[in-house]
C-alpha cells in the first residue's frame, strides 16, 4: 500500500523560511515522479512544482507564483521528498499536499494526508 | 499557461438527480484530463484519467467525456457518498486545475 507521510509544518513569519518532508513507502520511490500540491483555506487546488527522477535528471519545474522561492529535491536513499520554501508569504498559507505522479505523465495518482503551513505575523 | 474553467462552481441535487460537470480548457489539451474528487478535510482522490478511463474502484455511475477544450464529469445518479467537490485537472503542459464544483444537498 502507497503511503505518503508529510511533515514539519507550522506557523512562519512573513518572510521566513520551512522545509517539508514527506516520507514515501509501499512503492519504488525512486522510479516517481513526485509533485507538492497546495490548497490555501476554502479555495482549490494549486499545483506547486514537481521533480522528476533521478534518470531524467531530477528535474525540477514549479509554478510562477513559486518559482525562485520554493525548492523541491528528493533523497531516493531515504525514499524522502522535500520541499524548501524561503521567502514565504502571506499568499503561502495552504495545506501541502505531496503527491505521486502516474508513471511518467502528469496525472496524480497517491495523496498524502497534507500539512498546514500558517504565514501570519 | 492552460487555464482550466469548471462550470458550475456550486451545484444542488437530490439523491437519484444525474449531475453533470464540465470542464473547459483555454486550449487542445487532447485527452490529458483527470477528475478528483475531494470530501471535507480529506485529501483529493482520483476517479478518472485520460478523459474517460475509470480508476479502480470508483463507482460505474461515474463516467467522464471529452477532448479538446470541452470535458464533462456526469454522475448517473447521484448517491449519498457523491457530496463532495470535484475538479478537474490537465496534464498536457505541466499540470493545471480547474476552480471546483461543489456538490451540495438540495
């Protein structure tokens, strides 16, 4: 059974920086493609970025509201997910989601439970 | 980027309606489309793939159509477990959803 744990949520100040763990089992972590979705309170879902496995280069792409503050790496020795976030904002304020992609196309195949990270002065 | 629209964003039913969603993308994303469905506090879960292919599990009263720009999520009849939020989701270019629809008690 696929199971995705996420991790090292909490409340940061504008500004401030947290990272996410999620830790994978049940599956070949390493063959993944894996993605990090948010869903701020009350609203839908926003797709945040993705890295890809290592043979494709671990490549790495977010969306624009993301992309230069957030970081997404992965260490396939401790089938672990990561996701960096810096320079965190009000807008920031969601639940995270890590997320398993479907062999090598974009649809989301498992879903962790999320976590809740809370910007707020 | 490809935008994703849902119509209607609140719709109300009875047990037994059929409920229809549609998806419109702002341009050709094939059959690149996936529908989830979310419940309160709960992460999504995926019901359909590529437009039309039912993932494991879910009900045959769910059934999905399109391709192109237009998509539609019908549920043939509407059971108590179905109140949720749906969204759907395009995979052609990276990964873009749709605002949601959500499924409420009439």
């Amino acid at each position: 059974e696929v199971q995705l744990v996420e991790s090292g949520g909490g409340l940061v100040k504008p500004g401030g920086s947290l990272r996410l763990s999620c830790a994978a089992s049940g599956f070949t972590f390493s063959d993944a493609w894996m993605s990090w979705v948010r869903q701020a309170p009350g609203k839908g879902l926003e797709w945040v970025g993705r890295i890809k496995i290592k043979t494709d280069g671990a490549t790495t792409d977010y969306a624009a509201p993301v992309k230069g503050r957030f970081t997404i790496s992965r260490d396939d020795s401790k089938n672990t997910l990561y996701l960096q976030m810096d320079s965190l904002q009000t807008e920031d304020t969601a639940v995270y989601y890590c997320v398993t992609h479907r062999s090598i196309v974009n649809f989301l195949d498992n879903w962790g439970q999320g976590t809740q990270i809370t910007v707020s002065s | 980027d490809i935008q994703m629209t849902q119509s209607p964003s609140t719709l109300s039913a009875s047990v037994g309606d059929r409920v229809t969603i549609t998806c419109r993308a702002s341009q050709s994303i094939s059959t690149w489309l996936a529908w989830y469905q979310q419940k309160p506090g709960k992460a999504p879960k995926p019901l359909i793939s590529k437009a039309s292919s039912l993932e494991t599990g879910v009900p045959s009263r769910f059934s999905g159509s399109g391709s192109g720009t237009e998509f539609t999520l019908t549920i043939s009849s509407l059971q108590p477990d179905d109140f949720a939020t749906y969204y759907c989701q395009q995979y052609n270019t990276y990964l873009t959803f749709g605002g949601g629809t959500k499924v409420e008690i009439k």
